[in-house]
C-alpha cells in the first residue's frame, strides 16, 4: 500500500519545490531590504489572518453552544404532555 501512495507523495512534494522556487526567484529579483519588508509584511498579514480565523472558529463554538443550550430550553417548554393508553393526557 505504501508503493501506491510514495507517487503521489513525489507529485505533491516536487509542486511544493517548485512553488518554493518561483517564491525564491521573486524576492530574489528585489534589494535585500525591499524583499525582507515585503516578507515581514505578508508575515503580518498572515498573523492577522489567523487571529481572524481563529476569533471566527470560537464564535462558531459560542453559537453552537447557545444554540443547543436554545433548542433545549424549547424542548423543555414545548413538551406535549405524554398520552394515557386511552388517548387521553395525563
């Protein structure tokens, strides 16, 4: 089983070579502290895009938490009074 997966991961690794590649020859063809600024710069916007992934992750826990917390109370309210064998409620 391992044969058939070692090609894919050959495939993925020789993308992400060359992903690596053209990034290199991008800072590359810049001056040095032009293409370190760019860096820190995407790095920030990195950091601040996972902050926002992780705010939203936690608010989408929140919700659902409430939303069960919800649907139980409603459960609780809105309960039909369980049925005697002779059709009538108890």
């Amino acid at each position: 089983m391992d044969e058939s997966r070692e090609p894919v991961y050959n495939v993925t690794e020789a993308v992400c070579d060359g992903l690596r590649r053209i990034s290199e020859f991008s800072y590359a063809i810049l001056p040095k502290n032009l293409a370190h600024a760019c860096a820190d710069l995407e790095k920030a916007c990195l950091t601040e895009l996972r902050g926002c992934l992780d705010w939203q992750i936690s608010f989408i826990d929140e919700c659902i938490t409430g939303a069960d917390r919800l649907r139980e109370e409603w459960r609780a309210k809105y309960q039909r009074p369980a049925e005697s064998p002779s059709g009538t409620a108890t």
